[in-house]
C-alpha cells in the first residue's frame, strides 16, 4: 500500500493528540523518516498550535494577551485602590466630625478604620504600580512556573 502526505495529514490529529494506536504512530513515524521535510513541518505546526514553540519562545499573540492580562489586572488594582482610598478618607472625616478624641482618652474608632484602610490603599497602589500579576496567581492558587 502507497501511503501518501494526504494520508498522513488526515492522522496528524490524532498523532499529535496521543490518541492513535500504535501502528498509527509507527505509519507515521515511519513516513517521517522517508519525507523528514514533512516532519519538520508538522513538528512546528504542532508546536505553534499548541501555543509553545522548538525554541521555548512565546508568539506575538502570546506576548499580546500576556501584556493585555497585567494591563486588565493593573487596572482592577487601582479601582480596588480608590475604593480603600475612598473608605480612608470617609473613616477620617466620620472621626473629624464626631471628634477625634473619646473621653475615656481611646482613640475614635474612625481613625483606626482610617489608619488600617490607608494601610490596604497603599499596599494596592504599589501593587498596581510594580507588581507582577501573573507570579502572584500563581503563588496563590499553587502553581508552578
């Protein structure tokens, strides 16, 4: 029996995918050695479609929606910023209105909320400043690099 490239290329799916039978994987390992063009071409189509390449660099469209996730990712930082920012200077101002100082010689309860919520505000906004969005997913959910 002739096997030709169109055959082959009809098995590349499941060759690649690990789902073809052994001698699936034989036929086309062994049409890989007589025609070692193809073979290079379908070892980079395959590299390319699986998102990495020989070489161990990233695509274009790798490095596109890596630089759009830190984009989105600053972004939800310096919203989640203003809004400790706001929360500081609304917790300062009930204590300025309802006095700073207590009777009983206690700070008011608003410049302690004040004070722990400029804390958080300016952890975020040198988070959203310097951080690296992509390491810090992965400390947190367990994955590695």
């Amino acid at each position: 029996m002739n096997v030709t490239r169109e055959v082959i290329y009809d098995l590349l799916p499941a060759y690649f995918a690990g789902e073809a039978s052994t001698d699936t994987r034989a036929l086309v390992e062994e049409f890989f050695a007589t025609d070692p063009e193809l073979g290079r071409m379908a070892a980079r189509f395959h590299a390319a479609a699986s998102g990495h390449s020989r070489e161990g660099t990233q695509t274009g469209a790798d490095r596109e929606r890596q630089s759009f996730n830190q984009a989105r990712w600053r972004l939800k930082l310096r919203q989640a910023a203003v809004g400790w920012t706001a929360g500081a200077v609304l917790a300062f101002g009930i204590a300025l209105v309802t006095g700073v100082g207590g009777r009983s010689g206690s700070p008011n309860p608003g410049v302690i909320i004040g004070l722990l919520f400029s804390a958080i505000a300016a952890a975020t906004w040198i988070a959203a400043a310097f951080g690296d969005a992509e390491r810090w997913y992965r400390a947190m959910t367990g994955e590695s690099d």
